[in-house]
C-alpha cells in the first residue's frame, strides 16, 4: 500500500533542449504512480510563458516559479569564485558567464530557509520531504517503491553516493575544512560521523575526498530537520563565511557535512543500478543562466558596492 507524503519534488533547471525527456520520463518512471507536486524553478527567466504554459498543462501537478537572484550584499564582486584566476579550475573552466551556477549552489543549500531572492519559497515551506533533482537526472527504468520511504529513518537518502576523487574537487573547497573545524569549535559539536572526526583532526584539506558524498543528482531531504534550528545556524553561518559564492562550495558538501557532523544515521544511498537511473544524460555541457543578464548583473553590484566602499 502506498502511503502519500507530505513531500514535494524541486527541479531547478535551465537547459530547455532536455527538460521535455527529463520530465517524461520522470513521470513515467515514477511520479505518475506517487503524483508527488513538483516545483520547477527557473533561476534567471529561462521559460517563455508559453513554454511554462505547455509544461504545466502536459504534466500533473507541476508548477514553474521564477526567481531573480542578486548575489547577497555581504559578497564583493571581486571575491566571486570567477575572479580567483590562482584557481585553476577558474582558469580553465569557470569564467564570470557561470555566475549562474553559483546562484544554484546558493539556492540549493538554502533550500528550505528561503534565500534572499525576495521569493520566500512559500511552495515549499508546507512540506515535510523535498526531492531534488537535476534538470538531467535520467530516470530510465520504472522505480516502483516510494524513495521518500527511507526517510523515516534518515535525515537524508540518496540515489547513488560514494568518494569521489575528481581533480578538480580540492579546487572547489578552499578553506572548506577550516571553516567546518572551527565551527565544530564554536558550537561545541560531537562529530558524529568518525571518518570526518579523523579528517577533522589530520587538518588535511585533501583529506575530504576520503568522506563519502551523495551524487546530488537526486538527494531527498527529511526538511523537518533541514527547517531546524540546527540547520538554520549552521546555513547561516555559511552564507556568512560566502562558500558557495567565493569557493564555490557545492550545495552537495554544504548538506552531507552537516549530516556528517550532527547524525549517526547519516545519508541513506540507494545505490539505484545503472539500467535504472543515471545522474546524466551523455554529451550534456553546463548551463550559464542567462549568461548576458547575468553579467550585467554582476557589472551593477560591482559599481554599487565601489559606491559603498567610497562612502565606508
């Protein structure tokens, strides 16, 4: 027997050529038996109103919310991930068009305190469990069993997890490490889970790479715990310290090392096969958000925050 939720699905996207494939077979392969409400969020104006107008009369229960991201006022443009050109995972690979991804990470990891964005994601402040997939999550074989279900016994649940060892990976968490000991400090925190107790202690950044993470394609949230007074703290103080604007910190590090630090459970992984679900399609590249507003943007918080600094 199938008992309902009350949870939800978010999907931000803004690679059009692929969302009619990602929906359907979403849809075909799952929500069209669980009817979970899915929320669509369009960081930048991506969607006509006609395109949003098809979606949301071709698939049940889906709604599309438009956000406006601005980067939040305690960032300088200078010291936006882009311009770290030391980087050279900057150098090579994200220049100032990929702001918006940046805006993303932000988004994600604030998922269920509701940003600065002036949208107070009211769509999902009435649920208990969100999903959130990639605008690529490949869903290509029927799941038949509720992935909300482990929740019940976790903060958090997965579709594949593992350690990853990508190159490029200590070049997107600079003073990650630092910033998580010394708020393991300040706040007091039993670490919970023992492979960070023991990162924690070598002062390795390196040493991250040995903890697992979930893929982040597809990572379902108990947003009981995630609307937390713990959570709320913690995200606060991370948007504080600016890691997903300056280093671009993933919102995938952001979440699982809060799991880490306060639940012995931790992350449940589903470890789904691959005839089942992919975290991509193949040949798929990167999105840039509306990359031309996107600049002007960032060239407007750059003079305002020049006239600030002249009137400090």
């Amino acid at each position: 027997m199938n008992i309902k939720r009350n949870a939800a699905v978010l999907m931000v996207s803004g690679r059009k050529e692929i969302l009619p494939k990602t929906l359907s077979l979403f849809y075909e392969n799952w929500n069209n038996y669980f009817k979970y409400p899915v929320y669509i969020y369009d960081i930048g104006d991506v969607y006509s109103k006609d395109e949003i107008k098809f979606y949301e009369s071709k698939f049940d229960s889906l709604t599309f919310v438009k956000l406006f991201p601005i980067i939040p006022s305690n960032i300088n443009e200078k010291d936006l991930f882009y311009n770290r050109t030391y980087n050279r995972y900057v150098k090579k690979k994200f220049d100032y068009r990929r702001i918006g991804y940046l805006h993303m990470i932000y988004f994600k990891s604030n998922m269920s305190l509701f940003g600065e964005w002036k949208c107070k994601n009211q769509f999902l402040m009435k649920y208990d469990y969100l999903m959130i997939i990639d605008d690529d999550s490949w869903f290509k074989n029927k799941i038949e069993f509720d992935l909300f279900n482990k929740l019940d016994n976790f903060p958090m649940a997965t579709a594949v997890s593992g350690v990853y060892r990508d190159k490029n990976l200590i070049r997107t968490r600079e003073n990650l490490l630092r910033f998580i000991s010394e708020y393991v400090d300040k706040e007091n925190i039993d670490v919970k889970n023992e492979c960070l107790r023991d990162i924690l202690r070598s002062k390795d950044d390196n040493a991250l790479t040995n903890l697992t993470f979930s893929m982040g394609n597809l990572d379902l949230f108990d947003l009981r715990v995630f609307k937390s007074e713990k959570y709320k703290n913690y995200i606060k103080s991370v948007n504080n310290f600016g890691g997903q604007y300056k280093y671009r910190w993933g919102d995938i590090e952001i979440t699982n090392l809060f799991v880490h630090l306060y639940y012995e459970s931790g992350i449940f992984n589903y470890n789904l096969p691959e005839e089942v679900y992919s975290p991509q399609y193949p040949n798929i590249k990167s999105v840039y958000f509306n990359q031309n507003k996107n600049r002007f943007i960032t060239i407007i918080i750059k003079i305002l925050n020049k006239i600030k600094s002249f009137f400090n």
